[in-house]
C-alpha cells in the first residue's frame, strides 16, 4: 500500500509542475490589442483643383441666376478676319468660331436705348450724337457720328444708377479697322474725377495718358466689342478711342449698356 502511494505522489508531482508553468507562461503573455477601427480616409484636393463652389468666393452661393446674354448683331459688312497685322498695332490672336455665350443675372436689359450723349469734340465732322443710342448698328453711311483726329470720347447719361454687367460697342465697321487706345469707363460722377473705374483699357503705350491698359487691340467687326461690366455701379459710361489704323478719326456706330437698376 505505501508503495502505491508512493508511484501516485510521484507521478503527480511533475504534472502538477508542468501545469503551473503553463498557467504562469499564459499569464505573462501581452495583452492583445484593442480592436480600434480607423477613421475614414480624408481625401485632399489636389494643389490644381479648384474648390470654390459655383458663384464666386469659396462658401458663397450666387446670388443671381445667370442666363446668356441676348445681343441683336447687324449684318455682316466684310467676311473672315483680316490676316495681316497692322504696323505698330498690338492686335490679340483672332478667335476660331462664334463669340461663346456671355452669362449675365436674369433680368438684364439694355438700359442706354434713347439716352442722352455727349461727347468731348462739340462739333462732330459726321452724324450726330444721337445715333449713338439709337439702337442702329448697321455699317451704313448714316449709322455712326464721327468725332475728329487725336483722343476722343463719347459719354452716355444713364439717367440713374445702374448695376452694368455688359458693354457692346460698335465702331465703324464697314470695312476691316483697327481702332486705338480703345478705354470704357463708369462713374458716378458726370465729371469723372471721382469714382472713376476702368473696364477695359487697350492703350498698350499709355498715349492717351489714361494709364497702360493690359488688353489687346482688336478688329472692329459686326459683332461689336463685348466688354464685362462686372456689377459696377454707375451713372455715367465713357468710351475713348484715338483714331485707327484707317484714319485719325474717331466713329461710334452704337453703344449698349446691359445691366439692372442698382440695389440701395
């Protein structure tokens, strides 16, 4: 009997050694880690994609519905665009097809139809100022006033206020000519001393002392020159020019003024 007792207590002891080194080496094991699920990916754009949302600055809806702007051309007076470029001229490249759409707020109308002109030469050579505003766009003899050689302007009273998002004005354009120092500018003020801004201004040497202008010449054709109001406020509207590379003479066929009554 006692040596039966003996056999089991040996027999027991390693399993009992081998099973506490077990639970001890289990024990020391590192704890797993915790199951974290990572955050969805965070896509940046691109440093050339553009993240402004339709309207303007970035956060801020447009505030006018756009719509292309509805411009009644002439006839044509002469067909294609002149290839060769005029000495000294500064003349952007010609365009291929027609005048892409022009999108402006739904409600703009031409509000210089029939209103007052004025110019800087008292005796026009041709025409009268009236022809500037009277809606006639046509290459005719008849259709434009001239105004005589150096720097020239007409300016158009618009009777108030106005929001002007759109210019078009024709020169004379029954033939192919390139008019210089070509300058459109708003104001307030009939003077134009104060509140004066500058739409567009393609006087590349400064000659009509207005300041260097960093648009490019152009041929004056059917179509007229659009020109982007971009919202001024303004009364008044000036046009310049100083002759062409047909003449020193300055002609205005028509002047279009697009724009809404000015918010308070």
């Amino acid at each position: 009997m006692n040596g039966k007792r003996f056999t089991i207590t040996m027999w027991f002891i390693p399993c009992a050694v081998v099973l506490l080194f077990t639970l001890g080496v289990a024990g020391l094991k590192a704890p797993a880690a915790p199951n974290i699920v990572p955050p969805p990916e965070t896509r940046q754009p691109d440093a050339d994609e553009d993240s402004t949302p339709p309207g303007g600055e970035k956060g801020e809806p447009d505030a006018k519905e756009r719509v292309p702007l509805e411009i009644e051309l002439p006839k044509p007076a002469f067909k294609g665009t002149p290839k060769h470029v005029p000495p000294g001229s500064n003349l952007e490249k010609p365009r291929s097809g027609p005048r892409p759409p022009f999108l402006v707020p739904k409600g703009v109308k031409n509000v210089s139809q029939g209103k007052p002109a004025t110019s800087s030469d008292d005796d026009p050579i041709i025409g009268s100022l009236k022809l500037v505003t009277d809606s006639d766009k046509g290459a005719n003899e008849g259709c434009y006033v001239e105004l005589g050689p150096g720097t020239q302007y007409v300016q158009i009273d618009l009777q108030k206020e106005y929001e002007i998002y759109a210019l078009l004005v024709w020169h004379y354009h029954g033939n192919a000519r390139v008019y210089h120092d070509v300058i459109v500018q708003a104001s307030t003020d009939k003077d134009f001393i104060l509140d004066v801004q500058t739409l567009f201004n393609n006087d590349h040497d400064n000659s009509s002392g207005l300041g260097v202008g960093r648009e490019k010449e152009y041929w004056d054709t059917y179509e007229g020159r659009l020109i982007d109001g971009k919202g001024v406020k303004a009364r008044y509207v000036r046009l310049y020019s100083n002759g062409s590379t047909a003449d020193d003479m300055n002609h205005y066929t028509e002047v279009e003024v697009f724009a809404l009554p000015a918010s308070p």
